[in-house]
C-alpha cells in the first residue's frame, strides 16, 4: 500500500493530500475492487456519452469493457486509491518497450479536484522511471477538456500523435481546434 500526500508537487509518504480526516491509501489492485472499478468505468462512459451526445458509446453494459481493459493490461498494472475502505479512484498504466501511457486515470465523481489524480500522476512517473521509459503518455478524447487541462497542468504538454478520422454518418462536431495552421473539428 501506498499512502501519499502532495508538498510542493511532491509525493511524500506517509502524508495524506486531503486534510488529515480524509487520508487516501493508493494501492495495487485486488479482485475485490472489481465492482467498485466497473462502476467508475462506466461514469467514465457516462461522461464520454454526453460529451459527444451518443447513448451507443460502451454499449449497454460498459461495466463489462473494464473486464476487457483489465484482461488486456493485467491486474498488476491498475492501481487503486481509496478511502476509508472505499475505491474512489482507478488508473491503468499500459506498459509498452518505451511508453507507458495513462487508461485511464478515473476518480469518482464527487472526489474530483481532492488531489486524488496529481497522486496517481506522481505514481504514473514514478513507474515510468522505474521501468526507464522514455515516454509517458496519456489519450484522452478531444472534447474532455476537463482531463485535458488536467493532464497538461501536470505537466504532459507534448503533442505527439494525432487521430483523425472521417465521420461518415455526419454527426455535428465542435470548431475550434487549430493546429499547424489548421482548423480542425472535435
């Protein structure tokens, strides 16, 4: 187990990053968590459905996509942050030669904006250093500005691979993405 706290945008052991009555424990995954993590899964596609207004995305049963997440990186690459006995955060860390990229990093909704995630992010570095990677990155969707902000004031700022795609079934997209001088949709 894993009890962290931010100082100086530096984990320090020992220390939680709420105030003292509400101390996160971050720790390797379990069997019994399964649950737990099905539920953040599927607020994570819950989110993702209303910001792309589709109710198709993850199907009818999302839960079930963390089994298949979890069976692709395995156990021992999702960690868990909880308190008082309770999941309130998940990140899986996809380990390739290189990369390690961040799917996903979840905290529960009403824990958002605790700290929770710049604890997973410390981890997420700390793991890459470990295994002498020489990147670190994350994939989020374009329009979750709120992870997007979070993962750029946590330091990951490098552009390094760009998805686009031809919708043929002609839904509305977003203005306002520009890159190398292009206006791009999202």
């Amino acid at each position: 187990m894993f009890r962290a706290g931010i100082k100086n945008n530096r984990l320090s052991p020992g220390r939680s990053h709420m105030d003292e009555s509400e101390p996160v424990n971050y720790r390797k995954f379990s069997d019994n968590d399964l649950g737990s993590c099905r539920k953040l899964w599927e607020q994570l596609t819950i989110a993702h459905r209303a910001i792309y207004d589709d109710p198709s995305i993850g199907g009818p049963d999302p839960g079930k996509f963390f089994d298949e997440h979890l069976e692709k990186i395995g156990t021992e690459n999702i960690w868990i942050a909880e308190m008082d006995g309770q999941v309130k955060g998940l990140m899986g860390l996809e380990i390739g030669e290189e990369e390690i990229t961040i799917e996903p990093l979840v905290i529960a909704q009403s824990q958002r904006g605790k700290g929770i995630g710049r604890g997973f992010m410390e981890i997420a570095i700390q793991e890459a250093k470990n295994r002498n990677a020489t990147f670190l990155s994350v994939k989020p969707v374009a329009r979750n500005l709120s992870a997007l902000r979070f993962f750029s004031m946590n330091g990951m700022t490098t552009v390094g691979h760009v998805e686009l795609f031809m919708d043929l079934k002609n839904r509305e997209w977003k203005d306002g993405l520009r890159l190398h001088d292009m206006d791009l949709k999202y």
